[in-house]
C-alpha cells in the first residue's frame, strides 16, 4: 500500500511540475510577443520619420 502511495504522489508531482512548466513558458511567450510588437511599433515609427525627414 505504501509503494502505491509513493508512486501516487510522484504521478501528481510530475503532472504539477508539467502544469507549471507549461504555464511559465506560455507567460514567457505571451510577454515576449508583446515586447516583440513594441519593439516592430517602435521601429516602424523611426523608419518613418527617417522617411520623413529625408523627403
């Protein structure tokens, strides 16, 4: 009964640490998406006003 409990209870660890693994690396992709559009916004609006002043 004991051996069952033990490997119970590293089934739930391992699903734990598979859940938390997974939503860690989808916050770290949603944050860097998002720093990923600031950063094509921002060089979008420096390449126009390049534009702009050359013309």
């Amino acid at each position: 009964m004991k051996k069952y409990l033990i490997v119970g209870f590293l089934i739930v660890a391992f699903l734990v640490v598979a859940f938390l693994t997974f939503v860690v690396a989808a916050i770290k992709i949603a944050v860097g998406s998002v720093f990923l559009g600031v950063f094509v916004l921002a060089l979008l609006g420096l390449w126009i006003s390049w534009k702009a002043k050359k013309d």
